[in-house]
C-alpha cells in the first residue's frame, strides 16, 4: 500500500536549502520514492493553513517511507534541512 510524505517547510535559508534540494532527490529514488508535489502555489479551500512551501512524497510503503527517513543515505541532507528550515513532516498510509 502506498505512503504519502506530506511536508510543511518554511526556509530560513535559501542558500542552504537549494544545496539539500541537490541532494534529495537521490535518497529518495533510492527507496523507490518520487516528487508528487515540491513547491508549487497553494490554494487555500477551508481553514487557516498558511503554508510558505508543500512537498508531497510517494514511497510503495510506509516501511519504504520510514526507512528513508531513517537511512544514512538521507541523513546528511537530513541535516542540512534541518538547519535551513523550520519542518512538519507526517507519513500518511494511502490506498
């Protein structure tokens, strides 16, 4: 069953986000992921969500998921987000 990264980022850094932008999308090929969504314009329908950037992943599994999150390939880039941005990241189970 599919699994869905949804990911909520406002960068502090630009410069340093677009060196994890380069490094990416490599990790996540590696655990037979791909881009649905990586930061086109939103539209608000209902509430208050004011995103400043939207990517959305898909990975086969939640298992293929969690093990990219997890991984040594991911980590460094891992880092480099972490420093950039301020994230909320959730994996949702799909059908």
């Amino acid at each position: 069953m599919s699994a869905f990264v949804i990911v909520e980022i406002d960068i502090h850094n630009m410069d340093l986000y677009r060196s994890y932008t380069q490094l990416t999308p490599d990790t996540i090929a590696a655990y037979d992921g791909k881009f649905l969504v990586r930061g086109g314009e939103t539209t608000l329908l209902e509430g208050d969500l004011q995103p400043k950037r939207m990517v959305v992943l898909e990975f086969p599994s939640v298992d293929k998921a969690t093990a990219w999150w997890h991984s040594d390939v991911y980590a460094g880039a891992k880092k480099i987000r972490q420093k950039a941005a301020t994230t909320k990241m959730i994996i949702v189970e799909g059908v």
